[in-house]
C-alpha cells in the first residue's frame, strides 16, 4: 500500500518536476548566453582601450568609438535574440506540458464520472 502511494504521489508531481527541470534548463542556458556576453564585452573594451590610446588624431579616435560601438550593440542584439528564442521555446515547451496535463486530468474526470 505504501509503495502504491508512493508511485501516485511521483506520478502527480511529474509534470512539476518535468516543469522545474525545463526552468532550471532555460536559466543555465540565458545565463550561459548571459556570461558568454559579458566575457565578449570585456574583451572588447579592453581592446578598444588600447585601440583609442594609440590613436593621434580626433578623426582616428572616432573611428575607433563608431567600430566599438557598433561592435558592441551588434553583440547585445544577438544575444538579446537568441535570449528570446530560448525563451520562446521554453514557453512553448512549457505550454505543451500543461495541455498534456490538462488532457490528462480531463481524461480522468471523463473515466471516474462514468463509473
């Protein structure tokens, strides 16, 4: 009987924890896009400072700002799509996991009201 319980209890919670591993798997993903982007961008500025340090006139230096600035949000926007398309995804994963339960839990109500 114990057993019987306890296997209807993990079978309640599953689509909890298919829920929890699907957010705990979009997290690492943005945060690995996340730190992937502040490494580039560090990168970046350290090479740009060494870039406008180097530079001797006014028109070179501003070459130098236009390059990194355009680097720089050319970066921030493909991480900013690729952040929304794992986000997207998940949602959708998400969405298909609750319609599953919803399915599910309909399919059950139908089977113990004809009974």
């Amino acid at each position: 009987m114990f057993e019987q319980m306890n296997e209807q209890i993990k079978t309640a919670m599953k689509p909890m924890s298919d829920l929890a591993s699907l957010n705990m798997s979009t997290m690492q993903e943005l945060a690995e896009k996340q730190n992937s982007l502040y490494k580039s961008l560090l990168s970046e500025g350290m090479s740009y400072f060494e870039k406008a340090s180097q530079q001797k006139d006014l028109m070179s230096l501003a070459d130098a700002n236009k390059a990194y600035a355009e680097s720089v949000q050319e970066k921030v926007s493909d991480v900013a799509k690729s952040s929304y398309e794992v986000l997207t995804e998940a949602q959708q994963k998400a969405g298909e996991m609750f319609k599953s339960i919803s399915d599910e839990m309909t399919a059950k109500f139908q089977d113990a009201a004809k009974a």
